[in-house]
C-alpha cells in the first residue's frame, strides 16, 4: 500500500536553520516520566517515534542548572558530562531512522522548588513555588550578577547539546517558567534594564537567544518554545508585542498557549485544533517556520494546517504517544490501523505521578526499553494452540487483538449484544465520545483477522467453556459498581443503602434519569461521577454531588481536567459539598459526617446515588477453577482473569492487562530490565 497523493505535502523535507526536517511530523518536547533516572527508557520511546516516521523527535524540559531541578517530577538534565553521555543514547536512536534530534532546555525558575539539590531557586522576582506539589518556598530575585550567570548556563547548556550530537536546541520560554516571567507584566516588577517597557522585558529572552546561536555556531538550528493566550487581542503581558521584537531571531518558533489546561485540555474539554487561530496570528508575523500541538489525529486536519499555512509542521506529544507510527501509516496508506488519542490525559498523569507515562491506547508505550514491547509488531505465536477470550470490554478486545496479531486461532465471546463494554456506557456521557475509538479500534482490527471468531450474545458458562476444547482462556468479564458505599472514605456500608431510592450506577449509565432532586456521592475522585452529573443536569435533573475528599474529583488533576471539570459542574447549576462522608439514607434523607470533626448534618433529596468502588465479575473464573482438573483433562493449558475481572482500575489498566496477557502467553520466562544511569 502507498499514501494517497494528497497527503504527499505532509511529507515534503523543510529546513529549519543549518538542518533539514525530513518530513512535517514534529514530536515537540513533552514529558517522558523518565528523564534523567531512566535513560535507556527514554531514548528507547524516542527512538521508536523516529523508526515511526516523526521526522523530529525532541526530549522532555532538560534542566540546564541544580537551581532547576523539578523533583518530585521525573525531568530529563544537560548540567555535565554524564548527562551528555545519557542523552547520546536518545541522538543516536533517532539518528539511526533518519530524524532530527531536539532538546529543550529549561529553567523553572520559581516553579522549582529544588527538593533534590537543595538549592534557592531564582527568578525575575522573589514568587513563591506554585508547581503542583505546592511548596511553601519562594525563589530569590535575580541580581545583574545572578543574570550573567543565567546566560552562562545556556550558553554553557547549549554546548552540551551540540556534544551529545542534538540536531535542535531549544531556548523555553513558556509554561511560567523562568523566562516566560521575565515578559509578563505583572510578575516582572524590575526598575532596571530587565523591566517596565515591552523592550526591556524581552531583553533577556533576546540575549539568551544570542548566547545560544554563539554556542552552537550554526551546527545546529535554534527553535524558540513561546506562549500567546487564546484571546490574544486582549493580552495584558503584550506578549504579540515581544513576539515582533524576536519573531526573526530563532530558526524555529514553537507555538503554545499561556492556558495550560487549554493546551494540555483533555477531549472532554478541548477538541482538536482548538487554538489555531493563536498560532495562525504568530505565523503572520514571521518568516521563519512554525510548529503546534492541537492533539491532531486526523490527516486531514494536518493537512489543512499545512496547506492552509497555518504552521509548518505538524506538532505532537499526545497522538505521538497513542501512535508512534502515525507518519508511516500515512505514508503507507494504513489510515484505518491509525490508533488515535483520545484525549484522556493518562500520559501526563504519570509524569505528575512520578512515573513513566503510559497509554491507554497504545500499551507498549514506556515498555520499548523494559520489555521489549513494540508498538506496531508482536511476536508470533507459540504454538498452534487456540484461545477463549470471555468478555469483549476494553481488556477482552485488546487480548483478542494482540492474539489475532500473533496468529493463535481465537474465539471472543461476549455475553451482550454489543462489543465494547464499559467503553459503551461512558462514551455515551458529556465530553466523552472520543473514548469509543479505544472499542472501534480494536473492532477494526478484528474483523480483518481470519483467525478470530467473534461471537456477541453468548453468555458462557462453565460446561460451555469445557465443551469448546481451547487450550487458553482469559476470562476478561468485567466488574460492577457497588451500592452501599464501601470504597476509600468508609470500609462499612452506610446504613440503608438497601432502600428504595438508592440507584446504582448501572442504572444511571444505562439511561435512567430520576427526576427532582439527586445527590451523587463521588467517593472514585475521577471523571465518572462529574460525567454523570452533567449528564442529569442537561437532563433537567437538579443534583448536588458530595465527596469525602477536601476537593471534587480530585484525582483528575493529574490529567489536566480539574479546573475545567470545576467550571463545567458550577455552570451547569450543581451543588457541590467537600469533606462529607456518606454514614446513611432514610426515607429521602442523605446522612452524611464531617470527615474532620465528625460532625453530622443532612441534606434532603428525592434519590442518592453511591460512586466509591467495583466489585470484579469473577465468578465465572472462581467456578472454572474450581474444576481446574476438568479443564486440564480436556487439554486446558493455560487459564487467567484479567481486566477489571482481576482487579478493577481504569481503561488504561485493562487495555494494558489484555496486551500483557496476550504477549506472554507460551512464554518461560518474562522480560523486564531495570534501568540505569549511564556513566
């Protein structure tokens, strides 16, 4: 198969600088979860996106400096020669496919807190730390001298990155970072040089650029990360004004907004290409090429951006990660086996979290290094042997999947009529129909493979397992909601949970609307419990949602959605209460207790709805294992839960679960490395 002709401006070389960009796929910088701890892990997943077709690939923010160090979070570092030697590992990988190699280079200024090396952090001001973690410190002012010494570190940086052979060297001057602040009006207060007009606070932005072109003397090419807010005409810091004073400096713009969950916005939020028209204002106003993000998933989006000169190149973190292969299944006319984002935020809630990122459509992703595991081949089978897969959800699918790639002969029974599982149910709330493409994915690969049989409507039980002979089963069948409110918060049901009344969460996402007053008590902390709020608001539904936690559907600020979920919630009219646990339900009366002082106080409804914990579907495997001797003596090998069935978590969890499963299945021995710092 070959592209389609119309594609074919995707793929034509630009320079950039001193350097030639193979094509316009653009991995920008974007946290790995890895950094400096894991390198191998890191130039594994950089050079997999290159092999993929990205014609460049750039690291994570790499901090120039010990007065940049962003502990707890997993930052990648250029401050000596053994970071030189780490990063080597990544530039080679990429250069072995024939991409360029970039690396952005970083000082966060106040936004560090230094937890590692313990030393102050500096700024254009004394601000206090306002990172995620929220420590109470403050950075220290910077002094004419501390500045010298800044410029000093990029340019010193700079070198390093020539050295470990980078073909891209970035100066960063977003995200509130340090240079980011020196632009704004409000933070930079300075009376000198570095302060007051739109000349003087882009001063320094404009000598560091300087300082960086004299440190790699053209061998490589410079590209300038910048910010603009959406609604650029009304911009206190002027940043279009210290945009014209630098728009022909560097030999690359890259193009953000200053809102991070705008940039950052998971698809509930934020839909593809949503700020281009930022980025198409700062394309007016140079000559040199351009590139953004706008979670493009769809080559057709990127080619309107490329032809209709919105940008130059095709900017991705997100849809890189689901896809590494993305460019070469254009290039190869594979569009349909295009594993596209959804959008959930998954990847960045492990940087935040301190860990490798992962994927909830792609499983291999941050597994490249530690086991092997490549996004677009599998390992053939074993051995002639079949596989009953039970339960066609997000685990199911994505097992049967991999086996079919694997060549085994498999049978995917599900007991519905429809194939997808949770997926089905959740895509169908507010914000969450990109989810579905994790089922048509999969379905789509599926229904090409001749070696697998799909059978919807079949509950199976027991005999009927034992009667089909197959030498593997997975039993992926899910798990439910509970009723009663054991979950986090309270290892007890609330008293009367077993009235009329109490609706499970089944109901509701099945399509149940109660009508007058609701109450939802959210004990997950995720995005389901805001889901279905807004859903039985738009439905006419008055609700109030309360949680035991200080914050509403806290965990999603790892992913980016909080405020936005926060902001959707107080429009749409819902009620919210903190610190409250759930304690009990009377004849239209939720009891409820502060979780600090154990104060009790109520609130009058029509319906209450419990969210805290699932309980696994495994009694479908607990009775076949009971007759494990039965299996065994009809040629049984191998027999496993997986999925929410084994362990209920989010879809990530079972997506991973069922290619696990399917990729060890007939192997002795599993593969997995430990990581090491190369020196």
């Amino acid at each position: 198969m070959t592209r389609d002709p119309r594609y074919d401006p995707l793929f034509e070389p630009l320079k950039i600088g001193p350097v030639t960009a193979p094509n316009r796929f653009y991995q920008v910088p974007h946290c790995s979860g890895t950094g400096y701890h894991r390198p191998q892990m890191m130039a594994a997943m950089r050079g997999v996106k290159a092999e993929g077709g990205w014609g460049v690939v750039c690291t994570e923010y790499c901090s120039i400096d010990a007065s940049s160090d962003d502990t707890p979070y997993p930052h990648a570092s250029l401050r000596d020669d053994d970071d030189v030697c780490n990063l080597r590992l990544m530039t080679e990988k990429v250069h072995a496919h024939g991409s360029l190699a970039g690396v952005e280079l970083w000082h966060g200024g106040h936004r560090t807190a230094n937890l590692y090396t313990r030393e102050v952090a500096i700024d254009v001001s004394s601000l206090p730390n306002d990172a995620t973690a929220g420590i109470p410190v403050q950075s220290q002012a910077m002094s004419k001298t501390d500045i010298r010494a800044f410029r000093k570190m990029y340019q010193d940086a700079a070198r390093r990155a020539v050295e470990a052979d980078f073909d891209i060297v970035y100066v960063y001057t977003n995200h509130h970072y340090l240079l980011h602040n020196f632009l704004s009006t409000s933070l930079n207060q300075r009376n000198d040089e570095y302060g007051g007009s739109v000349k003087n606070r882009t001063r320094l932005l404009r000598e560091v650029i300087e300082d960086v072109h004299e440190a790699i003397s053209h061998r490589s090419a410079l590209a300038v990360r910048f910010s603009i807010p959406i609604d650029y005409e009304n911009d206190p810091d002027e940043l279009l004004e210290c945009f014209k004073l630098v728009a022909e400096m560097p030999d690359l713009w890259d193009i953000t907004v200053t809102d991070y969950s705008y940039e950052m916005g998971s698809s509930r939020f934020v839909k593809e290409a949503a700020h281009q028209d930022a980025v198409a204002k700062i394309k007016s106003m140079t000559s040199k090429p351009v590139v953004s993000v706008g979670r493009f998933t769809s080559p057709d989006t990127m080619l309107t951006q490329i032809k209709g000169g919105v940008q130059d190149f095709i900017g991705a973190a997100r849809p890189s990660i689901a896809d590494p292969f993305l460019p070469a299944k254009i290039d190869q006319g594979r569009l349909e086996d295009i594993r596209e984002c959804i959008g959930c935020n998954v990847c960045y809630a492990h940087d935040t979290l301190g860990a490798p990122i992962r994927c909830t459509q792609n499983p291999t992703m941050g597994e490249e290094w530690r086991r092997d595991w490549h996004p677009d081949r599998i390992e053939a089978r074993h051995a002639d042997e079949s596989v009953l897969v039970v339960g066609a959800g997000p685990a199911g699918l994505e097992a049967a999947c991999a086996l079919g790639q694997r060549g085994y002969r498999v049978i995917l029974a599900e007991a519905g009529h429809e194939l997808g599982g949770r997926i089905n149910r959740e895509s169908r709330l507010p914000g969450m129909s990109e989810y579905k493409r994790v089922r048509d994915w999969r379905l789509g690969q599926l229904v090409r493979m001749a070696n697998v049989e799909i059978y919807p409507d079949n509950r199976l039980d027991v005999d009927s397992i034992l009667e089909l002979d197959s030498q593997h089963v997975l039993l992926a069948t899910g798990a439910h909601w509970r009723s009663d409110g054991v979950g986090r918060w309270s290892d007890t049901a609330f008293a009367g949970c077993e009235q009329d009344n109490v609706i499970g969460v089944e109901r509701v996402l099945d399509g149940l609307v109660p009508g007058g007053h609701v109450v939802i008590y959210d004990d997950d902390h995720y995005y389901l419990g805001s889901t279905i709020a807004l859903k039985l608001c738009a439905d006419g539904v008055k609700v109030t949602m309360v949680t035991p936690k200080t914050m509403l559907a806290d965990w999603s600020q790892h992913t980016e959605e909080h405020s936005l979920t926060m902001k959707s919630l107080i429009e749409a009219g819902v009620d919210i209460i903190t610190a409250k646990g759930l304690v009990g339900w009377e004849s239209g009366t939720v009891r409820l207790e502060c979780v600090f002082s154990g104060v009790r106080s109520s609130i009058e409804t029509d319906y209450l709805v419990p969210l805290s914990t699932r309980i696994p579907n495994d009694e479908l495997w607990q009775q076949l294992d009971a007759r494990h001797d039965a299996f065994r003596a009809k040629g049984g090998l191998s027999l496993q839960r997986i999925g929410d069935c084994q362990a209920p978590g989010i879809i990530a969890a079972a997506i991973y679960a069922g290619h696990k499963a399917a990729r060890e299945l007939g192997q002795d021995e599993v593969k997995s490395k430990r990581d090491r710092v190369v020196v």
